[in-house]
C-alpha cells in the first residue's frame, strides 16, 4: 500500500479509491499543481512481466493524446523504484455501475442523457484511431452534476499500429463483450458499438440481457442468442428499444457502422412516434455458414483457452426409449400364467422418483429438470425480497421427497420485490412527502433547492422516478426540486464605501437603504462605518439595509483654566521693562506671544486657557528674549 508516500517527490499519495484487473487507483495531490489527482498504480505482480508494462504505457500514451470533456485526462506517466504509475483528472462522483444500481431502471430521458455523452467520447475516441474494447459502466464515472466520462483505456488499440494482442486472447469484460471478441477476433469500432448497447439496455432495465454460472456461459449467450427484448422488464419507447437491438446485432454488419449514427438515433429517439420495430435484414446464402465459436468444451479447459468450431455437426443425443411394448406383453403373460395376483400389481404401479432441488434456478431450467424426471408441473408466482425474478422460491412436494411418476409439482418463482406506484408529489410540501414516503417503506429521499417565488419547502418538480411509476420502495431513490424561497442576495461589504455609491447598488438589488450617523476615529466622514445585515449575508429582495455614516472623529471635551503669572519689576526710576508670555492650547496651534505686558512695577496677570481631555496647555514667560519661567497645564 502507498498511502502517505511520495511519488517522484511531487504526488503525495492520501488512500486507495479503488482497483482493476491490473491496478490500484489511489487519490493524491499534486504539490505542483496543488490540485487532487487519482494516481493509476500497476499492481507489483506485474511489475516484471514486460507484456503488462507494454500494456500500460501503451494506455498512457494513447490516452495522453485524447482531450474530450467526457474522456478522463491523463496528466503525466512514470516509474520509480518499480512503481509504475499514472496520474489522471480526479472525478468525485461515482462509477456508471454503482449509479444504475442506485437509480436504475434509469428513466428513459435521463438515459439518452447519459448515453449521448458517451457515445460523443467514443466517437472523438475511434475518430483519433483508438478502440476501447472494454466499454462497461464500470469504466464510465459520472459527477454529481450528471457529467460523465469514460475511463481506463486499458486495454485500448491505436488502429494505425501493431496490437499486441495478436492472439486469440480474448481481453474485456464478458457481459459487455461482443460476439467477434468472444470468438478471440479482432476488436473493431463496432465491437464498442455492441458494448455501448449492452450498456444502454443495462441503464433502461437495471439488469444485464445475459447472464450464467460461468464466464463461458455467458460468452456463449452472446454467441448465440439475441439479445431479449428490453420491454420484458420494463416500457421505453420502440425508437429506443430499435437502438439497443441495432447495436447488439450478432453480426458486426447489421450493427451501427460509426458510433455517429448510434448517436444521431439517441438524439431524435423521443420524438419519433410509432416507429416500427427493427428487424435484421434478410441476406442471401444463410442456409449454413461456418462461423468459429466458443464452446461449452471450454469449461474443462484452462481459464485462458478459446477453443474454435466451424460448424461441425455436434453428435446427436440418444433417444430415450419408452420400451412399453414388451411391458404390456409381459402383464398379458402373467395373467395367462396364474401369477396375475401377485405380478399385475407390482409391474402396473406407478413408478417413485425423487423430486429434484430445483430452488433458486430459473424458471425454464426447474420446469425442464422437472418434466425430465416425469413430474407434472404447476406453476406459482410470489413476490420475493430474496429470490431474483423469475427464479424459484419454493416447490411443493419438498425438495428430496419421493413421489409418483407425474406427480404434480407446485414451482412458486419469484415475482421480484414488491413494487408500488409512486405518485406525483409536486406542489406538496417536501417534509410531509418524505414522511409519507419512508413510511411506504423508501429509505432514500433526497431534495435539490433552488429559489423560487413560491414558499420555501414546496416541491417544485419531481426529478425520479417519473410520477405512476412501478418501483421497489428500498433500492428507489427519490429526488425532489424544492423551493428555498425568493432568491436571496449575497450582501457586500459596504464598510468604506462612499453613501451615492452604496446606495446605488443596495436599491439596484432591490434593497431598501437607511442611512444613520457616528462618529469615527477610523473612517473618514462621509464614508460608510458599518451596516446591518452584516456583509456576505443571504438576505431577501425587499429587505431593509442600514447603513452609518461617519461624523469624522467627534471634538473631546475641554476645560477652562485660570494661569497666573507673577511679572516682578527690576528696573529704577520708572525704567520700562517688556515681558512676552507665549502660550499653546487647545484654541492655539503652536506656540505664539498670547500676551505682551510693559510695567515699571511689579504685576500679577492672569490668563484663561482652554485644555481638551488627554492634552495639556503650553507657556512660557520671556523678558527681553530671555525666559524667566515655563511649564505645562495639564488637564
């Protein structure tokens, strides 16, 4: 495991996300980038194995040169100290897998949403020379938001160069693999066409067309049988049932011939009205073709084997003979013989067999394994939580139990888990529709706000499932738009801003303004202090705005004091002497001659000053330019 180490002193690896037939993916940052980046791991026991390494720079390289909004970015490739990795485009979200699990059957809509996303990466894919050749929902991710993007070109071939799976090594996922590539053929685009419609009919239905107890079973269902009719399990229009079985035709040929037309069908399948049903077309000389196919001799063989047919005819089974003839005549013997008595009994009582365990097959199966021991059948129907529909739940006689030559037997298969009828919800309340809902027994019920002018919690659309739609209550999710009100307004800050200009924006937002005053040591008056709601506020259209303005800093208070001032008198015979006291308070700026006094005797002045709270009066006394006394009034 890599988590919290270094990768090439740039990725630090946070945890593992998930993992593939060859490697690990694990999200890390990038501190390059500074963004979050999912890092492709080769798995070690393929860190020797020069075929594998082949494989995935081969992925890398291929992948590196697609750019397409529904096709995960590569960003970088490398090795380091055996570790071969890469960096791709980290996706929150989901796999298409886990999303039909969730949410299928996938409305028909929402589907032809998803699809046409996919076919678009397909199409600039095989346009840029590459094949996927393992398009399944598992290597298809899908945001929140409904995004989607196709994924893990692992094993993907550029047309103009040298695969190197030469063989008839058969790469991909069986329940999405098409006939040539079951057959060990080589993958072409039409190859991905067939897995784009086998995806298509698992998004409409929530289940695959083909399944089996082995790989090879599975194979040879797509080898073999047509693929069921999509209106078997569910309703969608004809168009897009005709897009499904075009798709998975058996033969390459009658299939799309470019994921465009594919594409091009999606686009306009919900508008065309009565379409008839598609229909592959008659061909000349289709009496006996010898095609080469997997076989059920594969399943003793090894994992890796394909083995190859071409048509011989398989031996022809044994027929079981009745023999009844030589039965009827030995009960005519025996009666002629005196022995009737005893023999008649015994030879014409109905013969005991065992009832077979047929419980969790399908239903065909059961009947069939059934009527082979000589049991009639009766069949029953129950709904199930447990037993997948249309296989079977229970049989009556039991299991084991020996019973009559036929006997009749009751098969119960499953109907599937119960459904109910959804309804429409829209105008309603979203609380007392989720209590409604999760006491039908939905366990997932989900809403998407948005504003709106009509009341807050009112439902404004019902996203899934479709109103009157059949569903199982605990594997539905329910989604709802509901209201969250009239829309708000993410409110500025205001703080320094002039009032024209507040004023301007807050009623061009369909505020009302109120306006008071303070004062302010920091903001200069005229200037916007504070406002209430507070900034980055969500607040209504209509709500009231205050804001206040600055007064500037307010005047601090003052005192008045009375300064004295003794002026002694040093001259003789009425000799003039000059004194200048200088002063500096509250009603002064600096320092100036405040009072200028000539006496030829000694004299006492007084002067008033005013002093504010925190500052002090400055004086000083001069005679002839000399001081004689200074000092400070404080407050």
């Amino acid at each position: 495991m890599l988590e919290n180490q270094w990768l090439n002193d740039r990725y630090l690896v946070k945890e593992m996300i998930g993992g593939g037939g060859m490697a690990y993916v694990y999200l890390a940052f990038d501190t390059v980038s500074e963004r979050e980046v999912a890092v492709k791991v080769l798995r070690m026991e393929y860190g020797e194995d020069e075929e594998f390494i082949a494989r995935f720079h081969r992925e890398a390289q291929a992948s590196i040169s697609l750019n397409h909004p529904n096709i995960v970015n590569i960003f970088d490739v490398g090795e380091e100290q055996g570790i071969y990795y890469m960096v791709m485009e980290f996706i929150e979200g989901m796999t298409l897998k886990k999303y039909i699990q969730y949410h299928s059957p996938v409305d028909p809509a929402e589907a032809v949403g998803i699809m046409r996303q996919i076919t678009e990466a397909m199409d600039y894919a095989h346009a840029n020379g590459l094949i996927h050749r393992d398009i399944k929902p598992q290597n298809i991710l899908i945001s929140p938001q409904g995004a989607v993007k196709v994924t893990d070109f692992g094993i993907a071939m550029a047309l103009s160069s040298t695969a190197l799976t030469q063989t008839n090594a058969v790469l991909g996922s069986v329940h999405y693999l098409s006939p040539e590539q079951a057959r060990g053929g080589t993958a072409t685009r039409r190859s991905d066409i067939y897995s784009l419609g086998i995806v298509l009919f698992e998004l409409l239905t929530g289940r695959l067309p083909f399944s089996g107890e082995s790989p090879v079973s599975v194979a040879l269902k797509h080898l073999q049988h047509d693929t069921p009719s999509i209106s078997k399990y569910t309703e969608v229009p004809q168009s897009m049932e005709n897009i499904v079985l075009k798709a998975t035709a058996k033969n390459p040929l009658h299939r799309y011939s470019e994921v465009e037309e594919m594409d091009e069908d999606l686009s306009r399948c919900l508008m065309e009205r009565n379409p008839a049903p598609f229909e592959l077309p008659e061909e000349e000389g289709e009496e006996t073709k010898a095609i080469p196919v997997v076989t059920e001799d594969y399943r003793s063989g090894g994992a890796e084997e394909t083995l190859l047919h071409t048509g011989d005819k398989p031996p022809e089974k044994k027929k079981r003979k009745k023999g009844r003839v030589w039965i009827i005549a030995f009960i005519i013997f025996l009666f002629l013989g005196g022995g009737a008595a005893v023999a008649v009994p015994m030879v014409l009582g109905p013969k005991e067999v065992e009832v077979a365990d047929v419980t969790g097959m399908e239903y065909e199966d059961a009947y069939s394994t059934l009527r082979d021991s000589s049991l009639q059948v009766e069949r029953g129907s129950a709904y199930s939580d447990d037993v997948e529909e249309g296989n079977v739940i229970q049989i009556s006689p039991s299991p084991g139990s020996m019973v009559p030559e036929e006997t009749e037997v009751t098969v119960v298969s499953s109907r599937g888990k119960r459904t109910v009828k959804i309804s429409d919800y829209t105008g309603e309340d979203f609380g007392g529709a989720k209590k409604a809902l999760e006491e039908k027994g939905f366990t997932s019920v989900f809403s998407i706000h948005n504003s709106s002018e009509r009341p807050a919690g009112e439902i404004l659309e019902q996203l899934q499932p479709a109103a009157d739609r059949k569903v199982i209550p605990g594997e539905t999710s329910v989604l709802f738009r509901v209201s969250s009100g009239p829309p708000k307004v993410l409110l500025r800050p205001l703080r320094g801003m002039g009032e024209d200009k507040a004023r301007a924006y807050l009623e061009g937002e369909g505020m009302k303004v109120k306006v008071e005053e303070q004062f302010s040591g920091e903001v200069e008056a005229g200037k916007i202090v504070s406002q209430s709601p507070d900034a980055f506020s969500e607040i209504e259209r209509g709500t009231k705005v205050t804001v206040s303005l600055s007064l500037g800093q307010k005047e601090k208070p003052m005192k008045e004091k009375t300064l004295t001032f003794d002026l002694p008198y040093t001259g003789e015979n009425g000799e003039e002497e000059t004194y200048q006291i200088f002063l500096k308070d509250a009603n002064t700026k600096d320092e100036e001659v405040f009072l200028e006094k000539v006496i030829t005797e000694e004299k006492t002045v007084e002067i008033d000053v005013q002093i504010r709270e925190g500052e002090e009066a400055v004086y000083r006394v001069e005679k002839h330019g000399e001081i004689v006394k200074e000092g400070k009034a404080k407050y």
